[in-house]
C-alpha cells in the first residue's frame, strides 16, 4: 500500500467525528486512491458551510497568512526592546543562499559601529566572499577526483563521485575559514552584480565545466603510463583558470589592492581591539583583503564558538563534520575552520545569546524560519497562526511533533541564519522574552527588514548559536578543548 494511501487511511479512521460514509470509503481504500473518494471530497466541497467557504474565499483573495493571522497574540506584541546593539542600513541577499555570509558581516559590522570605527551606510561586499565560495568548492572537487582514482566504484557510486552538488548555503566557519585564506572588502570594492543575486546560471556554468573535466581526468586517470598525482595536480592550475573566469564573469573580479577611508582609532577593547575615534577626519589608506581583514574589520575566527541543539545526538558532546564541504586548508588535508559545535539544548542556547547580548556582543544564529513567522510584522512565534476553523468546522489543529522527531523527518530544519542583535527583558522577568532579529531580506520582510523573535518559537525554531568566547565562562571555554566526536554529513543539522 502506498504511503499516501495510509495516509489517507489514518487521517479518516482516527477522527470521530467522521460520517458512515466516510467510514466506509476508508475501508474500501486501495493502494490507488479510488474515484469514488474523489467524488465524495467534491461533493463535500460544494456542501461547504457557509461560514468556511467565506475562510476559504478570504485566503484566495487575501493570502493565509492575512486571514489566519492570531489577533490574540498580535494584540500582545509590540516592536520594544530593551536592548539593542548597533546595527547598519538593512541589507538583502535577494534570490541567493548568502544568508550565512550577510549574517557574518553583519556582526562583524556591528562591533565596528559599536567602536564608531565605520560609519552607518558602511557594508562588506558578500559577494567577494560568495566569489571565494564557489572558487574553493570547484579546487576541493578536483582534489576529490585525484584522491579517489584508485577506489574501484560500481556504476552508481561512479555517477555520485563525479557528480558536481555545489553549494550555495554554509555555516559560520565557512565564512571564518575564508576571511582568513582570503581577507575581506567593503562593498563599493566588490558590489553585488545582477548574477550575485541570482546565481542559477553560475552554478550551471561551473557545472558544465565540472563534468568536462571530470571526463578528461577519468581518462588520464586510465592512461599508460599512468600520471602522477603531482602530474594531476599540475594540470590543476588551467582548471582553476578557466573557473576563476567563469566566477569572474558572473561576480566581479576580487581586486589584489584597494583604498578606503577610515577613521583613526584608538585600541581600547582588547577583546575585540575596538575603539573610540582620535580624530573625525579621515584618511585613504591602501589595503590588500587580508590586511582590511585584520587591521579594519579585526576579524578572528578563532575567538567564535558554535554551539547547536541537535536532538538526533547525544548531548554533552563537542562535534565535528568528518568533511566539510568548503576545505579551507592551512595544511594538507587539515582544516583551519571545521564545522564543529558543543551540543547542548535550546535553553541553553537562548541563556548563551542573552548573555552575549548582555555583553554588547551579537550573536550568529541557524533557525527554521519557515514555520510561526509572519513576514508581514516579523513576529516569530509559534501560535501567530490559528488554523482552528480556517479548513472546516470539524478541522482540529493537532500540535506539532516534537523536536527530535521534527528534526528527523525534516519538519524542522536550519534553512536560515540570521543576527541577533537585542532583546527585550522587562522588570520582573527572570528571562528576556524575545529576541531583535536583523535579518537580510530588505526593508519590506518583517519589521522594516527586523524580527521578534518569541521565546517560545526559539525553543523550537532557534537550533545553532555562534558567540565570541568572551562570553563564555572558563567551563565553557573549556568544553571546546576536548577531542571531539567525528560525525557524518547525515548525522549533522539538516
């Protein structure tokens, strides 16, 4: 029987308020859903009470969300915080996976202004590390194709090695990994193009170029006399050629030098070398990526830690990728920046957040934000919707699954990174009850481009935290030198 038809099957056996004929058009259910099903679900519609066919007339005019929307809950919300950190003009990724990239810049940007060392309308350029991204993606696919041509594979385990996934999401220590190998640029140097947005025709081009090469190389790789792998690798650098132009001509050429005009600060944070301005006169000073990295953004991703709440592991653990997509390499075969995290709970993470916020410092986040969110108020909270009433009178709005489960079987997953940047803690609240969310969408998503984000929608939604280690007490820090335990892709946060 199909798994549709069981659950078509469940879903009219288990309601007590069903009618005898729909009793017996469950008994009479086979692996094919049957006509007379068919019939019945039409007939029923056009005997619809009134009352529901205004709902559904409301939602094909006015959208589900409108119509659905909690007034209880929306009535209770208001736009307050009680801190907040500073933050820059609202950005927006558009059609890309950049959200892990717009999130790191944009906490990184916020030290700097919290140091009056750029100014508000100051931005990264995303794109120069997108263009990094794919370049780095392209090189450890090829490197992949040398180190497995002695493994014998069948037909299908043949397809998946030489098959191209490039990736367009990524995590914190991607971003940290290639600051380091790469440095960073303003915006102005490397700007978004109308291909950065939108990267569908990139991703192919590289695609197309994977597989030709991926050609050439299985026959060299059955070639007499048989080639060296310093032979491969020689050869690698025309690869590399023609995909730094692929990239280039769909983002931009990442420049070697530019100039950008900064204040003069003074280093009076040693934690973060944040300062207050000496004087409010600028100067232009020339700067390669990697030295605007470290003497203007003062980025180190060293000093960040992830923590996750992944309830398919044991928690208590210190966890890292057996392979990361992105291989940054400072040596052969060893990566600067794995995807590592300490698992811990929810709770956890939320009492971590506060604390850095606390601490005027923001903190990178990996949430669900498909589920409980309206993008019209940015509200994130997980009654902003009452499905009661809104598909027939004998509908029940069943609770969600649990979090393992809904882990599991994908209900919930880390689809979205975003910035925390403040939170609202009244008196008399032993905990802030929502959280101020930048979010990189523009100025038209949520709250002029803000989230609120609930308490009770984190603890379901809000699944992986990085934070600077300053906020984190010697205990904490301690967790992280300890040897970890070495997952697979599958075990890791979908």
């Amino acid at each position: 029987m199909s798994f549709f038809a069981i659950l078509i099957i469940f879903a009219l056996t288990s309601n007590s308020n069903a009618s005898s004929s729909d009793k017996k058009c469950a008994q009479v259910l086979t692996p094919s859903v049957p006509h007379e099903f068919i019939l019945e679900q039409q007939k029923k519609t056009g005997d619809l009470h009134p009352s529901t066919k205004r709902l559904q007339d409301a939602v094909a005019t006015s959208g589900f969300q409108n119509v659905a929307l909690n007034r209880d809950v929306l009535a209770k919300h208001n736009s307050q915080h009680t801190l907040t950190l500073p933050r820059g003009e609202m950005v927006n990724q558009y059609q890309s996976g950049r959200c892990w990239i717009f999130a790191a810049t944009n906490m990184v940007r916020s030290l700097l202004l919290r140091g009056q060392s750029v100014d508000t309308d100051f931005n990264f350029s995303q794109n120069y590390v997108w263009f990094f991204h794919f370049f780095e993606q392209m090189n450890t696919q090829y490197e992949r194709l040398i180190l497995a041509r002695d493994k014998k594979y069948n037909a299908k385990e043949q397809r998946k090695l030489f098959a191209l996934r490039l990736i367009e999401g990524g995590n914190f220590e991607n971003f940290a990994g290639i600051v380091e190998q790469y440095g960073i640029v303003p915006y102005e140097v490397m700007p978004d193009t109308a291909e950065s947005v939108y990267p569908e025709n990139l991703i192919s081009e590289l695609t197309i170029e994977m597989g030709r090469v991926a050609v050439e190389l299985q026959k060299k790789f059955n070639a007499t006399p048989r080639m060296s792998d310093e032979e491969l690798r020689a050869e690698k650098a025309e690869f590399l050629q023609r995909v730094w132009q692929i990239i280039a001509t769909h983002l931009g050429n990442p420049p070697l030098t530019f100039q950008f005009k900064n204040k003069d600060i003074v280093m009076t944070d040693p934690d973060f070398k944040i300062g207050i301005p000496k004087i409010q006169n600028a100067e232009i000073k020339t700067y390669t990526p990697k030295e605007f990295a470290a003497k203007v953004a003062r980025f180190n991703g060293g000093e960040w830690v992830t923590f996750s709440a992944n309830p398919l592991l044991p928690k208590g653990k210190l966890y890292e990728l057996k392979r990361n997509p992105l291989e940054i390499k400072r040596a052969p075969r060893e990566l600067r920046f794995p995807r590592r995290y300490y698992n811990t709970n929810t709770e956890k993470l939320l009492d971590l957040m506060t604390r850095s916020l606390q601490n005027l410092i923001p903190v990178w986040t990996a949430l669900d934000i498909r589920q409980g969110v309206d993008h019209y108020t940015g509200i994130m909270h997980p009654n902003i919707f009452n499905r009661e009433g809104l598909f027939g009178p004998d509908f029940v709005d069943k609770p969600p699954p649990n979090l393992e489960d809904s882990v599991r079987y994908g209900i919930t997953r880390t689809v979205h990174a975003v910035l925390a940047i403040g939170l609202d803690q009244p008196k008399g609240f032993d905990h802030p009850i929502k959280f101020k969310i930048e979010n990189s969408w523009g100025k038209r998503a949520g709250d002029f481009g803000i989230y609120h984000m609930y308490r009770e929608w984190a603890l379901e939604y809000n699944l992986e935290i990085t934070i600077h280690v300053s906020a984190l007490t010697d205990a904490e820090r301690a967790l992280f030198d300890k040897k970890p335990v070495l997952i697979s892709e599958h075990q890791d946060l979908p």
